[in-house]
C-alpha cells in the first residue's frame, strides 16, 4: 500500500467520523428541539391559563402607574403596553437549531483542519524541539552546580579530619 493510498484512507476515515458526528448532533439538535417545543407549549398553555378572564390582573393596565422608587418628589412611571411574545413553529424552531449545528460543525471542522496543518505541525515541532534543548541545558547546569558543591563538601570534610 502507498502512501498516497494510506493518506486517501486516512481523509476517508476522518470524513466518515466528520459525517457520523455530524449526525450525532443532528440527532441531538432534533431531541433538543422536541423537548423545547414541548416546553413552548407547556408555556402558551400556562400564559393562556394567566390571561383568561377568570384569572387576576397581575399585570398593570396600559397607562397605569407603577411606583419605580420611594422618593416621595419623584412622579410615577407610566408603563407601557408590551405585546406578548409570540410562539414560533416547530419547524422554524428546529430549522434556527440546526442551521446553529451545522455552523459549530463547520467551524470546528475549520479549527481541526488549521490545527492538522502542515505550517502548525512544523511550528509545534519547532517549539518541542527549543524546549527540549532549553531543558537539557538546564539540567546539565544544574547537574554541574550540584557536582561543584557536592566537591567542595567533600574537600571541606577532608580539611576537617587533616
């Protein structure tokens, strides 16, 4: 086997696990959607319950007065009518998370391929290769520190018995 046809086997085996985490995460995406929109409509259901007519008014009506501070000179704020948010379907909701996916997939697959590149490989081989002759030139000067001061105790123990 070449190693032109060794490399075509690698690229093949790292598209397959590309592919296959990519249908991981869609996968996920699709539970994660399901269990959101289920959520959504546990939520409509319980805005529909607190906006019946039956239920109190817990919101203040548009132009009433809130007290934002207790500073007696300050005037009462008016609050503003917000509408409420509305809900979105399912199929747009799973179609915003999987276009999400499919964009961290694409910049992870870009980070992975500028990390495997040759320029990043060669430069982290550089930088091993400093530091290991860095390291070993520091041990080695460690190494003759300790000899000179393991000497000269062994001189002064000579002095000291002479």
């Amino acid at each position: 086997m070449t190693t032109e046809q060794q490399w075509l086997g690698a690229g093949g085996a790292l598209v397959v696990g590309v592919a296959l985490v990519a249908l991981l995460l869609a996968v996920l995406a699709r539970r994660r959607a399901l269990r959101a929109e289920a959520a959504l409509t546990r939520l409509a259901h319980r805005v529909a319950e607190l906006e019946s007519p039956a239920a109190p008014a817990a919101v203040a009506e548009p132009g009433s007065y809130v007290i934002t501070a207790l500073d007696a000179s300050a005037e009462p704020a008016v609050v503003e009518a917000r509408p409420l948010a509305q809900p979105i379907d399912g199929r747009l909701f799973a179609d915003v998370v999987a276009r999400e996916t499919v964009v961290k997939a694409a910049s992870w697959t870009h980070g992975l391929r500028r990390a495997l590149s040759a320029e990043s490989r060669n430069r982290i081989r550089f930088q091993v290769r400093q530091e290991t002759r860095r390291s070993g030139r520091e041990r080695r000067a460690e190494m003759k520190q300790a000899l000179r001061e393991y000497r000269a105790r062994e001189r002064a123990v000579r002095e000291d018995v002479a």
